[in-house]
C-alpha cells in the first residue's frame, strides 16, 4: 500500500498540477478560438453584404454603359445621316453650275448656229 500511496501522492503533486494548468489553457484557448470565430463570421457577412452591393452597383452601371452605347450608336446613325445630306447639298451644288455652264454653252451654240 505504500507505493500505492507513493504513486496517488507523485500524481497528487506533479501531474494534477499540470493537468489542471493545461485545462486552463486549453479554456483560454477555447475562448480565444470562439472570438476569432465570431470576428470570422463578422467579417465574412461584411464580406458578403459588400459583394451584394458590388453586384447591385455593377448591374447598375452596366445598364449606364449600355445606354450610353445607344446613345453612342444613334449619334453615329445622325451624324451619318447629316453627311448624306451635306453631300448631296454638295453634289447639288456642283450640279447646278454644271447645269448653268452647260445652258451658257448650249445658248453659245444655238446663237453661233443662229448666225
């Protein structure tokens, strides 16, 4: 019975000690571990709003750059269309001095054929 008690009193005096020194920490860890899990969990729903904001802001702009390239497209179709219309106000133009020097000659003609 006596190394029996030896034994009982040996862990009585260096291991309860410990144990009970690493039960602590092991606690302390636990709670610094559930901290970091709770900062966790907060940051990803941060994360999460931000990446829903993101998408709403992308969508967003997305439907301003494409309107924007409509805008664009129909500036593009007018001014098109506004050089049709200078060019042939051009081609007019050349037309009708080309018309008044032919009649000045045709007029040429007729009074040298007249005469």
């Amino acid at each position: 019975m006596d190394i029996k008690e030896a034994l009982r009193s040996f862990f009585k005096e260096m291991i309860l000690p410990e144990l009970t020194e690493l039960k602590s920490g092991q606690e302390k860890l636990n709670e610094r571990l559930d901290g970091v899990d709770k900062r966790l969990s907060d940051i990803n729903a941060h994360l999460v709003d931000q990446s829903r904001r993101i998408d709403t802001l992308r969508d967003e702009l997305n439907s301003r750059i494409d309107l924007v390239h409509k805008e664009i497209a129909e500036t593009n179709k007018r001014i098109d269309r506004l050089y049709e219309v200078i060019v042939r106000r051009d081609e007019h133009s050349q037309l009708q001095t080309k018309v008044a020097e032919l009649e000045r000659r045709l007029g040429e003609i007729e009074r040298k054929l007249a005469a």
